[in-house]
C-alpha cells in the first residue's frame, strides 16, 4: 500500500508578519496532492520558538473594511499559522545545530471533511495554531534561558475512510491523538466507520493507555465505545457502568458555554493550569468558558473514568480517562486529601485521556472566524435559529475570557499528557 506524504512547514516567523499585515483570515488550502493507489497523507508542522513566549496580535495595517469590534477580536484570538497565499512547502524556522530541538508529533484522527467544521487540514490547522501558543505559554513559567525548539507535527488520519496506522511501529511514533469534532453522531454505531472507530477506542487507543485529547464528538464518541449493552441506543441506562453517549435533552447548545469543575476536576487541573498574570497567587479556577456547538452530550462515564465538570445542561462537560477503576480511586483519595499544594502533580496519578464537551479551537482566528461563525450561520440558515445574532454577540462579549480559558485548558492538557 503505497501512500504519498505531503508535508506543510509553517514558518514561525512569516505568521507574525502576515498576522499584522493581512486581515484577510478566510482559509482555503490550495496544496497539490498526489495519489499512489488510493492513499494520501498531509502532514502540517509549524516550528517555534519557546524561548520568546510573547507573540505580537497587534495589526500594523489595519484594513478600513473590518469594524473596530472586529479590529479587538483579532488582537484577543490566536494567530493563525497559515498565510493568505498557500505553497505545497514552506522553509522551517532555522535551527542551529547545537540548539536544543524538541518534536511534538500527533496524530490527527480527522472526523470531519464538510465545511464549516472541515476540511481536515483546515481543522487540523485550528488546532496546530492553539497546541502552538499553548506550547509558548507553558514554556514561559521555566526559568530556563536556553534557547528551545519545538516543531508540533500533525499528521492527518481519516477516521471516516477507516484510515489507521497499520502496525504498532507506526502507531508507536506518535506521542499522542487529538480526536476532534464531528457533525456526525457518536451513538450511531451502525455506521461502519464510527463502530470501527469505537473498536480502535477500546482495542488500541485505550487499551495501550495512547495520550488522547478528544474534543466534542471525541468527547462523545470516546465514552460511547465503552457502553454496555443496557445502554446501545440513544441515550440507555445511565447507571450500569457504562459510557454513553445521547441526545442533548435541552436541545441544541451553541455560543458561549459555562460550567463549573467537579472536585476532581479542580483537583486535576489546579496544578497544570497557568496562574493568571493578573494574580500572584495561585487559586482554583471556579468556573470555564469556552465556545460548543453540539446537540448531543455524554450522559454517563466508564468506571475507569470521572467527570471533570458539568452545568444545567450537560451533566458531563469533560472527562479523565484512568488505566482502571482502581486508578480512578486513587486519584479521588489524593484529590481528597489534598491542601491545595502546587506540587499536587506529583502524587497524583494522572489519565491518559481527556476529553471536552466545548471547542478550545474556536480560540483561534480561524477557529472563530470560519469555523464558529461558520456553524453559526448554518444553524441559522437550516434551522430558522433567530436567535444566532444574540449567541455572536454574547460570545464577542466574553471573547477574552474564552481565549483565555480555552488556552489554559490546552496548557493544562498538554501538561497532564507530557506533551508540554
């Protein structure tokens, strides 16, 4: 099976420029690929400097066109890594050779190949420039001066064409899976690619504890390969066990999403996630805002995994998956007994999977501009929504809060896996 690698290096350096002086942020890739057989594979990496933590949203040039509220939202959202004009290869950041150099490689398990939500590289692109400005922020508490690299690489897998590495070698080389969104539904495990998707869930992504952060139908699809048979259809028993995925009972969620962390949630994410700058001491987040679009939610979790928050709404915002119960029970013991120590990480035993109910990728330009917006105004179009106007406005309201929030959770999920 012979498979045709095309890989995208995105300059650090050419972003920053083109973020000041382009304000045109649609995203349209014009890549050329090549097909051997009935195979092929793009990879995106963008190489940074963690060194210099602090990248510029200013825009120089401002176009007359965009409206100030517009003109704020940029300097809120994160930059993107793509520039207006696309090329098949971009020259890296140069590196010396006696630098220290560090390579991030995920894999992309793209759900989605339909705009706005799509295609994968444009998806997988939202989430290259979030893990980009999370990796920056991690890195800027380090007290080292050292000068440090890190190339992200993302190489895009296609869930929906049954698309896996096919031995352990290949699946070995990455250091972890993001499993993101999808229009599709996770309890619809009569479709063969998401049954088939399950199965790799249970037999291979699980089962050998691979780092996995999955975002809404990865949220969703990730609890659901653990049902039992008491819960196969929308919704079931949420009590036996299992985990399960089900319709949303309050209806479709969109825009601005808010929701409290369970203790363990706290517990877990206290120690990872940075303090605000704004505060010398460390405290607890109460409370996270990000951005969702879902009609589906998890109803109930595995006995290997906890619920990390929940609103009125959604019973389950996020979830910790564990190598077993008896970890989970672990975990609630020292979560319980905890004083709030900064070095809690140490004692505690950490999952290998994470997963959120919201978008963290909406944070980004295009995440927010095509993508968010994108969903809105298909909503609106298919559903006579009325009320999609008051769902922008109350997220341009919050926006900085959410950009905030939405790279603090990247940060600490970075941490928790050993990604950053």
């Amino acid at each position: 099976q012979n498979i045709k690698t095309t890989i995208i290096n995105i300059n650090h350096r050419t972003m920053i420029d083109n973020d000041k002086n382009n304000n045109d942020l649609s995203y349209n890739p014009k890549i050329e690929k090549k097909e051997n057989n009935n195979k092929k594979r793009i990879v995106l990496q963008r190489t940074i400097s963690l060194h210099n933590s602090t990248t510029s949203h200013d825009n120089n040039n401002k176009d007359e066109r965009r409206t100030s509220k517009e003109e704020e939202n940029d300097a809120i959202l994160c930059p993107s890594t793509i520039p207006e004009e696309h090329h098949d290869e971009y020259s890296s950041l140069p590196i010396n050779k006696n630098q220290n150099h560090k390579t991030l490689n995920l894999m992309f398990l793209a759900c989605e190949d339909k705009a706005p939500y799509g295609p994968s590289t444009s998806t997988a692109s939202l989430f290259l420039d979030l893990m980009c400005r999370a990796a920056q922020i991690s890195s800027s508490s380090s007290d080292d001066d050292e000068e440090t690299y890190l190339t992200i690489r993302m190489t895009i897998y296609q869930a929906k064409e049954c698309d896996y590495p096919t031995s352990t070698q290949e699946w070995d080389t990455f250091n972890g899976i993001i499993l993101p969104g999808s229009f599709s539904t996770a309890y619809e495990t009569n479709v063969k690619w998401i049954q088939h998707l399950q199965e790799v869930i249970k037999n291979e992504i699980f089962a050998k504890e691979r780092k996995t952060w999955g975002i809404c139908f990865g949220h969703q699809v990730y609890a659901h390969a653990f049902r039992t048979k008491e819960n196969e259809g929308d919704g079931g028993n949420e009590d036996d066990g299992g985990g399960c995925a089900m319709k949303c009972p309050a209806g479709l969620q969109l825009g601005h999403c808010s929701y409290n962390p369970t203790k363990e949630g706290v517990a877990l994410f206290s120690p990872f996630v940075p303090s605000s700058p704004k505060e010398q001491q460390q405290q607890p987040q109460t409370n996270f805002d990000l951005l969702c679009s879902h009609g589906d939610m998890v109803s109930s979790l595995p006995s290997f995994a906890i619920s990390l928050g929940s609103n009125d709404t959604v019973p389950i915002q996020a979830a910790a998956y564990f190598s077993s119960s008896q970890d989970v029970t672990s975990f609630q013991t020292t979560a319980s007994s905890s004083d709030g120590d900064d070095n809690d990480e140490r004692k505690l035993v950490l999952p290998h999977a994470i997963t959120f109910q919201a978008h963290p990728e909406f944070a980004t330009k295009n995440g927010y501009y095509d993508t968010y917006l994108g969903i809105v105004q298909k909503v609106k179009e298919e559903k006579g929504d009325t009320t999609s106007e008051q769902v922008v406005v109350d997220a341009e309201n919050r926006l900085d809060c959410i950009v905030e929030n939405s790279l603090n959770v990247t940060v600490a999920v970075g941490r928790i896996l050993g990604w950053f």
